[in-house]
C-alpha cells in the first residue's frame, strides 16, 4: 500500500501486564509513539509544530484488539492518512505481529490545533502533501455506541497533577485511558482482556481540575459506558464505551 508508514517495537517488561501481555495503555502510547514519528518523518515533529503554537488534538478514535502480544514479542504499526478535511485528520493504524498476522486496528481522527487560540486551524497543505492519502480503512469508528451516563453505579476521582499535563497544555488521551482503566473493578481486570475501546473527546481537562470517571455496566455483552467530567462547572470531557473478552488463563 501507498503512503505507508511503519516502526517496529521490541516489547519490554514494563509494558507489560502482570500475565506477561502488554497493556491497553501500552498499545494506545505505541500508537502515538509511531504517530508523532510519522510526524517527525516529514519535518513536521510536534516541538517544531510547538513552536508555532500547533498542536494535533485527538477528537475520537477506535481500537480493537484481537490479540496482546508478549514480553520480548517482536510488533510491527503501520499507519496512515486515510482522508483530510480542513482541519482534522482520519489516521489508519495495523498492528501486525512477526508472522505478519494483523492483531489489533485502530483510527484515530485529530484536529490541527492553535494551542494558544484554543481551537481548531487549517491543516498546512505541505503536511497533506508530504503525508499524501491512502484511502484503505483499518477498523470503523462506532460513535453509535457512545452515549453520555449522567452518573453510573461506579466512580472515581484523579487530581490533574502537572505530569498529566502534555506540551498542548492540556491532559494527554493516554491519561484518560489509564484513568477508565482504573475506575473498572478488579474482578474485571484480572479476568477480562479490553477487546474494544470507542471514545469522543468534547472538553480539554486542565492542571488543578479534579476528574470524575463513572461506568456503567451491560453484563450480557460484558461492556461499559464511560462518561469523564471535570469538577469545573461539570464539564463533560470524554465518553467512551468498552468491550471485554474473557482471559483464558493457562
């Protein structure tokens, strides 16, 4: 395929769960990771975007896993411009093993960003040019399934310290996700694999806010709706809906 472009990852101990498999938060900061070089690949690394006062903002995204690699496992993303609008860009990702087997895929739609503005700019023609369109799509965003809770049966509560505060000024995506993460019990982590993960960002959490993370249960279909308001004026920041396979323990 055209306009590919791919990093391999060597998976350490620290990435991984206490089963041996890397961790949800793991792959979401991979993806990032081969994004931001994707970036760095055509003179366009986020310090230099910075330095504009540019920034990529995640709007919403999917991922869906059908397999968690192991400790020392060898992986390989793939990623990809499947379309540009004005101001947003629909990134396409493949997470591929040794073999060459496709184990997880994700999407991810980000605008471009005025950091100091605080709102949305036209993406620089030089950027779509250099990254070009490649209109293969990896996984399909359900934004059917989300849908705000007012409160749910569980909640928490994070402080946004300033460690949780990235380079746009606001709290990165992959903190959110380890705080849904978080928020489920622990009869579901220590049995369950995220297979599924649909989310939407509506609001920027800032340093000094308190954040409210509540999930409601389908224990049929072994799912939870997630809804994140800030402690300022109850703003809503992300909703979310989550799918769970059963871990088979060996």
């Amino acid at each position: 395929m055209e306009n590919i472009f791919s990093k391999e990852f060597e998976l350490r101990y620290f990435e991984m769960n206490k089963y041996g498999m890397v961790s949800p938060t793991t792959i979401l900061t991979l993806l990032e990771e081969t994004a931001a070089d994707h970036c760095f690949d055509i003179g366009y690394d986020l310090y230099s975007l910075e330095k504009q006062n540019i920034g990529w903002v995640l709007i919403s995204g999917r991922i869906h896993m059908l397999r968690y690699p192991k400790y020392k496992e060898k992986i390989k993303i793939q990623t990809w411009i499947s379309k540009f609008t004005l101001v947003k860009g629909y990134r396409e990702n493949l997470i591929i093993d040794s073999e060459g087997l496709i184990i997880g895929r994700a999407k991810g739609i980000w605008a471009f960003y005025d950091i100091d503005k605080r709102k949305p700019v036209p993406v620089f023609e030089d950027i779509k040019s250099k990254w070009g369109i490649n209109l293969t799509i990896s996984t399909e965003y359900e934004n059917n399934l989300i849908n705000p809770i007012i409160d749910g049966k569980l909640k928490m509560e994070f402080d946004v310290y300033r460690s949780d505060v990235d380079s746009n000024k606001h709290v990165n995506n992959i903190k959110y996700f380890y705080w849904l993460i978080e928020s489920l019990p622990e009869e579901i982590l220590d049995n369950y694999l995220l297979e599924d993960i649909n989310a939407k960002f509506y609001s920027e959490a800032l340093y000094g806010e308190k954040i409210q993370v509540y999930a409601d249960e389908n224990t049929q279909e072994n799912s939870f709706n997630h809804t994140m308001k800030s402690n300022i004026d109850n703003k809503l920041l992300v909703v979310a809906h989550t799918k769970w396979k059963e871990l088979l323990k060996k």
